[in-house]
C-alpha cells in the first residue's frame, strides 16, 4: 500500500481515486454512517471498509466517532468547506458578470434617452 | 420619509444572492437599475451579450462566439483557459420570450444544466432570476468545472472533489 502522509493534496488525490472511496462519500453526504452500514451497502467486509474510511479520514475527508462499539462516520469540514466554495465561486463569477452586464444596460440606457431627445426634435 | 433617505444614501450596489435550491438546482438573483427590455436586449443581442459573459477576473478569453437567440435557435462559443487550453461551450434556446424569459441548455457534457433566466420589472427595475436545473446532484458538483471556471477551479484537487461520486 502507498503511504498516504505526503500532504493533504496527495491524500485527497489519493482518497478520491477509488470509486468505493468516492461512494463513500456520496453515501455520507446523505447522511451518517456506521462502518457496519457502509460495508453492507457496499458489500464488503468490516475490515476492507475501515481500512478505506482510514485513507479517507487521513485525507480530512471523513471523520469518525466511536459510541460504544459502534464507529459512525460523517463528512469532514472539508468537504463541507468545499460546498460552501462552490456556492461562493459561483456568486463571484454571476456578480463579476452582472457587473459588466451593468455598464453594457449603462450604455443602453443612456443612448435611449440620446435617441429619445433626436425623436423629439 | 422614504425619499429623503434616498437622497442621504449613497447609492447602494445591487447583490447577487446565489443559493442551491434544491439538490440539482441553483438559483441566482439580481436586480438592474433599468427596464425589463434593456436587460433582455444586452441578453440577447450577440454583440452586446459577448462584452460581459466573460468577465474580465475570468482571465478567459473568448476565441469564437455564433449565436442564433430565439426559441429553437443554438450557439456555440469557444473560450481559451489559460493552463486549460480552449473549450467549447454549445446548445439550443429552448425558449426566447422577449422582455421575459430565456431558456437554454448546455450540451458539451451530459452533466449540462437547463437555465432558465426570467426578467420581472417593477417601477423602472428588472429582477432577474436565474435558475440552473442539472440531471442530477453530482452533476452540479461536477458543475464547477464547466465554463464557470474561475482560475482556481482548474487546480487539481479541486476538479476532483468536484468529481465526487462520479464513480
């Protein structure tokens, strides 16, 4: 196996890489779950799974609590943070465009009200 | 009362409110100082349109653009990103209805969005609401790489938490 402690951006690089993993994920993004759930849904032994949810939780993607004997696992901030990236990227792109799309209805504007006037006379 | 605070106001810049409104649709708001018209004109017009679809913090710049805005008709642009090389952006307008309402869909990819742009004047303003309706929820995520790419989005790292559950 590759050691996945090089730095965060190999360890998502690596974490992602696997389509269990990315499953994984997607099963959490719905909603918490134990090891025991996800090894089910992904039919898989407890083993397998917790070693793919440790490559993950090295990865800051998912992170776990133990209750009792059970391990439930939920998304990481970063993936949360990355949610919220989304969002906030998409606004600055819309805002920049609506912004230039101003000084173009500007320039509409103003040549209406030039037209308006040379109508009138 | 309304009015003299108007005078003692700056004017105030107008906000883009951006939300996910349901788990395959995003939703982007904005209001224009200007009638209806006026905004489906720079919409519309392919002139107009092209000076501020890719703003210039893009860093995009725009290598070909055709377009035919009216129910039924298409376009086709092609941008070149830095670091990314150039990219195609096509589709049809489902939808031209003058001053009220644009539809369109994006088909380079299958993760596509329907975007649907509607224009509701009130006293001399337009808001504008946009909606973008994807096949599914992983499709938006993947979303973030499509042309609205702002620099950052093309590191590597990020197309592939973008990617996720596209297993």
């Amino acid at each position: 196996m590759v050691q996945y402690n090089h730095s965060s951006f190999d360890g998502s690089f690596a974490a992602l890489s696997d389509a269990t993993r990315r499953g994984v994920l997607e099963r959490l993004g719905q909603g918490d779950a134990s090891i025991t759930d996800l090894a089910e849904k992904f039919h898989m032994t407890l083993t397998g799974m917790k070693k793919h949810v440790g490559v993950l939780e090295q990865a800051g993607l998912v992170t776990t609590r133990k209750v009792g004997r059970v391990r439930t696992c939920k998304l990481g901030r970063r993936r949360l943070a990355e949610e919220a990236a989304w969002i906030d990227r998409h606004r600055r792109l819309w805002e920049a465009r609506f912004e230039e799309l101003d000084q173009v209805i500007d320039e509409l504007k103003r040549k209406e009200k030039v037209d308006g006037r040379k109508a009138r006379q | 009362m309304d009015a003299r605070q108007d005078n003692e106001l700056t004017p105030v810049k107008n906000l883009t409110a951006v939300g996910r409104k349901s788990e395959c649709e995003i939703i982007v708001t904005r209001t224009f100082d200007a009638p209806a018209r006026l905004v489906f004109q720079a919409w519309t017009k392919p002139e107009l349109f092209k000076r501020w679809w890719l703003p210039k913090s893009l860093g995009v710049s725009l290598l070909s653009y055709e377009a035919d805005i009216r129910t039924g008709g298409g376009y086709r642009l092609e941008l070149d990103i830095p670091g990314h090389g150039s990219m195609a952006f096509f589709g049809k307008y489902l939808e031209v209805t003058p001053h009220s309402r644009i539809v369109w869909t994006n088909e380079e990819s299958e993760d596509g969005a329907v975007t649907t742009v509607t224009l509701e004047e009130k006293s001399g303003k337009t808001l504008l609401v946009l909606q973008e309706l994807y096949s599914s929820k992983e499709a938006l995520e993947r979303a973030g790489g499509s042309e609205n790419g702002l620099p950052e989005q093309f590191e590597q790292l990020d197309e592939l938490l973008l990617s996720l559950g596209g297993a």
